[in-house]
C-alpha cells in the first residue's frame, strides 16, 4: 500500500521557520566574530608593514625629501 504526501500544518511550518530563524542568527553571529578577527589580523599587519617601513626608513641613508619624492613618483635627479 503506498504512503501518500503527508500534509503539512501550520504548526509544523512555524516550527520549521523558527527553527531556520535560529540557525541563521546563529550563522551570523559566526560570520560577525569571523569577521572582527580578520579585521584584526588586518590591522596587525598593517601595523607590522608600518614599522618595517619606518624602520627601513630610519636606517636608510638617504633623506626624508629623497624618500618621498621616490614614493610620490618624482623623477627629479
């Protein structure tokens, strides 16, 4: 004897809804934290380039006009 289609109620669907209404706050509040540490490990890095270059900068031997002109593109020699 074959099983026909059971019919859904109301009641199972807004089971369903706020089932799915959990899982996706729960998928966002991940995506958020997710988010916030590449946000972070972003800003590290940047921080790290910053002081490689201010460093880099330091010990160079040619001055602050030369170093900028160089980074704007001038081509003054």
């Amino acid at each position: 004897m074959a099983r026909g289609k059971r019919k859904m109620t109301t009641q199972v669907l807004d089971r369903k809804i706020e089932e799915q209404k959990a899982v996706l706050e729960k998928a966002k509040l991940k995506y958020e934290a997710e988010k916030e540490t590449l946000a972070d490990l972003i800003k590290l890095r940047n921080e790290m380039q910053k002081e490689e270059l201010m460093e880099a900068v330091l010990k160079s031997e040619h001055s602050y006009a030369e170093i900028m002109a160089f980074i704007k593109g001038d081509s003054e020699e």
